[in-house]
C-alpha cells in the first residue's frame, strides 16, 4: 500500500480477482467469508431501514445469505447491477421468511405490521433504500481504509471538511496554516475519491 503521496490504489485491489465472481464458486470458502464479511451488515441495515425488529432481522439476514450462497452463480451483470439484483432476493426473503412463520404459528400483531410494511413496498423503494444505503456502505469502507494510509492530522483535517467546516476553522482548530489544510484535505480526497471506486470495483464487479 502507498502512502500520503497518494499513489495507485493499493495493492490488495489490483491484485484480487472480483469477490462477486469467486464467490460464485461455492468451493472458495475464503471469498464465501469476504463477501458475508462485506455484505452481512449491508443487508442488515436495509432490513433495519424497512422498519423489521432486530430479532427479525437477526434471523432474515442469514436467511438471505443462505439464498445468496444457493442462487448467485445466477447473477448475471448483463441484466443489471448487483444492487438491483440484491434488492429483489432482500424483498422476496422477506416474504418467504414471514410466509415460514405464518404457517408455524400465528403471526404476533408486530409481526403482522411488519408484514404489511413490505408489502406496501414498491421495488422502486427498495432499490432507493438499498442505493443510499450502498453509497454510505462503501464509502464508510474507503475511510477506514485512509486511517492505515495517511497521518492522524491529514484525517482530522478531512473528517472536518466532510464535516462542512471552512479552511479558516479548520486551520484554527488543528493549529495549522490555511495553506496546509488545503494540502491536507486535497491529497486525502483524491486518494478517498480512489479507494472508493477501488472498493465498489472489487465488490460488485462481476468481470
């Protein structure tokens, strides 16, 4: 990985097939423990955004990778994207899983709203809900990933940005000249605006 000079994006991207295409090969255990490594609390999250209770959620989520796990190598990127694709097996989960549980016993009046909450869900809705939720997803990942690249100060320096503080506050706060926190904040936001498209590229792409 290079450093503050804000060089290629690191090694461990270039270098790794797509995650999406190994892990359509049920015989590669390591990228199997990726991808729930970057997906499990993914759709954790967008089952939380459609109103479900954590103990639901606990049990869809891995409801969901069972499904994933059985039916990926039937993705096909040509037809759309990934999201899209996850958005749908998310929403049809969901129905499946309170399906389940109708037929053991009858539905609690809390799990019957949560019934009605996904039905009255248009796919469209999802797929806004998993598109926001994706954008945040990723780039939560890329700025982990700048805390092992640069310094503690150019951190600071950026998180305040992103914060929405001008240069002057900025500078005043960390004890800096406006000079170098512009210096700062741009090396750090070209290598951020890098390990995001790095991230998604190694994720979701397919080829």
């Amino acid at each position: 990985m290079m450093d503050q000079s804000g060089g290629a994006v690191g090694e461990e991207w270039n270098t790794r097939k797509s995650l999406l295409r190994r892990a359509k090969d049920p015989s590669d255990e390591e990228a199997w423990t990726d991808f729930v490594g970057y997906y499990e609390n993914f759709i954790y999250h967008i089952l939380r955004r459609m109103e479900l209770n954590t103990e639901e959620c606990d049990d869809l989520v891995q409801d969901i990778l069972l499904k994933l796990w059985k039916n990926l190598k039937t993705y096909d990127a040509e037809k759309g994207r990934f999201r899209t694709w996850l958005g749908r097996v998310v929403r049809h989960a969901a129905y499946d899983y309170f399906d389940k549980v109708k037929t053991r016993r009858k539905l609690l009046e809390e799990e019957r709203a949560m019934v009605e909450i996904i039905r009255a869900t248009p796919a469209s809705d999802v797929e806004r809900l998993i598109e926001e939720e994706w954008m945040q997803y990723m780039t939560s990942f890329a700025l982990e990933r700048l805390h092992n690249i640069f310094s503690g100060e150019a951190i600071n320096v950026f998180s305040l940005s992103l914060d929405g503080l001008p240069a002057d506050e900025i500078a005043k706060q960390l004890n800096l000249t406006r000079d170098s926190v512009y210096t700062l904040k741009n090396r750090v936001k070209a290598r951020f605006i890098k390990e995001v498209r790095a991230v998604m590229d190694e994720v979701e792409y397919n080829g």
